[in-house]
C-alpha cells in the first residue's frame, strides 16, 4: 500500500518510515491542519489559476502570509490580487521566491515539471501540494460533499451554497465561479462541513490523478458524464473510467447521488453496493409562464431566476444533496427563489423590451446543446443568435471536433468562431471553415476566424425579437461583451 506523506513528493516504502507515519496519525491527526496555520508562509506556483487565485486570497484573509508567481495572469483574477496586494510583480518565474523560510508551497496545474520555483521547492524540501491536496489537508476532519460531472457541476455547487447561506449554516466551500453575496469563491474556517466543486481534470504536472478522487468525499454527486478533456482523456471509455473510480470512492455509509436521466451517469452509479445510498434524481416538474420559470411543488408553484431542462436537473440535484445535509423541501424552496445563477453560467448582460443578450461558460457539446435548446424554450417568441469560441483543446482536435454534431439545432443562427493561432499554440492541427462546418452538421452555420469580422457582423443584425447567447471558456480574444451589448440594444 502506498501512503501519501505530507510532503506528498517525498514518498517512502520502507516499514520504518511507514510505522512512524501510521504512528504520526494516530497520535496528530490534525498535524498536517495545525502546521498550515496564522502566520504561516505559503508560496503559489502559477497563482493567476481561478481557483489558485481564490484559494490564496482566502488564506491571506486567514492571516497565512502569501505570495505567488505565474508567467500570465488575466481577469478577474488579476485585480482582485491586486487589490490584496497580491499581485505578483513583476510577472514571470523567479526561483529567489521559493526559500526555506516557507512552510508550504502550493503548485497549479499551469505551472510545467521544469518550472525553476518547483525545481527550487523540491531542491529544498519543501512540502509542495497540489491545491485539491492541501483543500483535503485542511478539511480531513469535515463533512465532505463533492459535485461532480461533465456539465452542471458549477451551478449545483453554487445552488446548495446560495441555500445554506440562506439559512445561516456554518459551512466552507470551493466553487469555480463566482456567485452573488458570496465574498470570494473559497472559504476554509472551522466550519463542520465543506461543499467542493469536484473537477475531473488531472490535479497538476506531478500528478495524472483526478482533482475530484483527492477529496475523498462522503457525499458525491454526479450531474452527467459527456467526453472531454481529449488532451488527456484520448478515448471516451478513459474518460469515463475516471468518473467509474470517483463512484467506487464513496465510502461505507457514504451516499451518491446521480442524474438518473444521465445514461452514462446511471451505469457508473448503480453498482451494487450496500453499503452505499445511492439516490437517483429527475428533471424537477416545472412550467413556464410569461417567460418565468416556476418548480412545480406541492406547496404550489415556485418562481426561480434560472431555466432550462438541465437547470432543472441542476434544482434536483441540489435538492437532494441538501436533504443529506438536513434542510427540508420548504427551506429549500423558500431559499431558492433568490438564485440567480452563477457567474457566467447563462448569464443575463443586458435586455429590452425584445432583446436579450446572454454569456455561458459553455464549450463542451453536451453544455452547447442545454444551454441553446434553455433559451429557445424560455424565449419562444424570439428567433436566437448563438455564437460559440472553440477555445479548448478539445474543442480544436479534429479528433474531437464530429462530436459537436447536431449540437446547435435550438439556434436559429448558428455561428462559431475560432483562432487559428491559438490552434498553433496547442501544437494542433490546423482546421479550415469547411471542416467546422461539417461537422457541426448545421446548414446555416457561420464561421469565422476573424474577431472583427465576428463583431461587424453581430452588430449589422437586425436585432428585433432575437436574442444573442455568447458562449466560451474563453474570452472571444479580447472582445468586450458589454461593449458590444450596449451597442446592440442601443441600435434597436
């Protein structure tokens, strides 16, 4: 059996250095918690991460000393650094900064094996984590609740957080995105509890293993498994095994939770185990009226600020993590209304009388298709304008790309955008228009590659009773959405 020690790169297989570390345990359980303390100092690797840069703000908030280096850091993370003065100037990897001095040092999964502040911290024996690592170190002894999917996974994290918080529950949690109320998208304190967004990419440069395996959760969720991540996940049954694994890690008297409407979701969960709860949620009944999503419930009808069928997957999904956590259908419901979503995840820019313009996070196929087929239903009446970035690695493999096939059929304007020099920086093959367009399998695709080409066109539409959905995991190079969207809903 291999143990991980606490400086999780200075591993040892000899009975005596394994003896001294069951004895460690047994004796400080919370050794590892108690070391990474008020006043200590922690160094991070490639600190402009989203949740690198959340989770060094949160311990600097904790009276730990931070501070951190990357070679490129963007929005938001750069001036929300910057106003804890965390913000490393000048940018770039300096060695000097990693020192014996430091009781920690935590690595992103940007930063590369041949980074010279990670040579430094490995040359001094320095305990280095992975952040998913050092979030399981400082929560060995809570309650731990992992959300985790291909898709949908932000946004139940974000649910069961907005209703706790509701009811003034002491808990901790880490979230992709940002919500609204919520100070900063990590908290760690005492709280007896923690709610973690589990992540199925691999956990840093030094470790191929899935962010969502490390915390080893009490209560998992699984919200639906759609290939991705094809960089490191070359087949779809390798990628699927990951998420095998994350349901063979609930533990005895454990519970997972998955979406029964998910088939791929069904098969992984439904293993017999009877030592595990496994509890399998629906699409939440719901209806529209007057372009106002309502939960149908026995209390009557509920009005929520979020739509679409996976949204309504998302209510389930929230709903039944939380029973687990002892809040009851009337607190949930009575909590929910307030919801708006999380940041960037169908968001509303800006509106009039007959126009909406929206921004998702979406990239992936599976995202694509919930995301267009949500707003075509919640908004009938109006023809819809959707605009993809292929922006990932997945994205932009031709080996990938057949699998956005029959995605965008809820746009009524179908347009994708790409840049070919970001295909070159991830060493891919290049793709023409022509190859986008079959294999979206969309005859009124539009295709560019030209940001202002995008943008003439966009804003040359006529934009009476359309709506425009901006979707990306990027940042459409540059192009200010909010810009854009005033300029549209000004010409109206």
């Amino acid at each position: 059996m291999q143990f991980t020690y606490p400086h999780p790169y200075a591993q040892h297989s000899d009975q005596l250095g394994l003896a001294l570390y069951e004895f460690i345990l047994i004796l400080k359980p919370n050794l590892i918690i108690r070391m990474i303390a008020q006043g200590s100092k922690v160094h991070f690797i490639a600190i402009g991460g989203s949740v690198m840069h959340s989770l060094a703000l949160a311990l600097h908030e904790n009276g730990l000393v931070i501070t951190g280096s990357d070679d490129m850091i963007f929005e938001p993370s750069k001036s929300r650094l910057a106003a804890e003065g965390l913000l490393p100037d000048p940018i770039g990897w300096n060695a000097e900064k990693v020192h014996e001095g430091l009781d920690a040092v935590i690595l992103g999964m940007h930063a590369k094996e041949n980074n010279p502040e990670l040579l430094r911290a490995r040359e001094l024996g320095l305990p280095v984590y992975s952040y998913p690592d050092f979030i399981y170190q400082q929560s060995r002894n809570k309650q731990r609740i992992v959300i985790a999917g291909s898709h949908g996974k932000t946004t139940i994290t974000s649910m069961i957080i907005h209703v706790l918080q509701q009811m003034q529950r002491e808990f901790d949690y880490v979230v992709g995105a940002q919500l609204k109320g919520v100070h900063n998208t990590v908290k760690l304190s005492d709280a007896p509890i923690i709610v973690i967004e589990g992540d199925e990419y691999l956990t840093s440069i030094l470790d191929k293993t899935p962010k969502f395996l490390k915390y080893q959760h009490h209560i998992g969720l699984v919200s639906g498994v759609a290939w991705d991540h094809i960089n490191v996940f070359p087949t779809i049954d390798e990628y699927v095994r990951q998420f095998d694994l994350f349901a063979d890690a609930t533990p005895k008297a454990g519970s997972l939770i998955y979406c029964e409407e998910d088939d791929l979701a069904t098969v992984i969960c439904v293993k017999e185990r009877e030592d595990v709860s496994r509890i399998p949620y629906q699409e939440h009944s719901s209806i529209i009226e007057d372009g106002v999503t309502y939960l149908k419930t026995d209390q009557g009808p509920v009005p929520v600020k979020v739509f679409g069928r996976h949204n309504m997957q998302n209510f389930s999904g929230a709903l039944e993590v939380l029973k687990k956590l002892g809040v009851t259908e009337t607190q949930f419901y009575n909590a929910i209304q307030s919801f708006e979503g999380a940041a960037n995840r169908l968001e509303l820019v800006k509106s009039s009388n007959g126009t909406a313009i929206f921004k998702d996070y979406a990239h992936a196929p599976s995202k694509l298709a919930a995301t267009t087929k949500a707003l075509k239903e919640q908004f009938q009446e109006r023809s819809l304008v959707a605009c993809i970035e292929l922006h990932t690695y997945s994205s932009l493999n031709k080996k990938f790309l057949g699998q956005y096939s029959d995605s965008f059929q809820s746009a009524d304007l179908p347009i994708v955008y790409y840049n070919p020099q970001i295909i070159a920086h991830k060493n891919l093959e290049p793709i023409t228009k022509e190859e986008i367009r079959k294999a979206f399998n969309h005859v009124d695709l539009q295709v560019f590659n030209d940001i202002n080409e995008l943008e003439h066109f966009l804003l040359k539409q006529d934009w009476e009773t359309k709506n425009l959905l901006l979707m990306s995991s990027g940042n459409f190079d540059g192009l200010s959405i909010k810009v854009l969207s005033d300029a549209i809903i000004q010409d109206q």
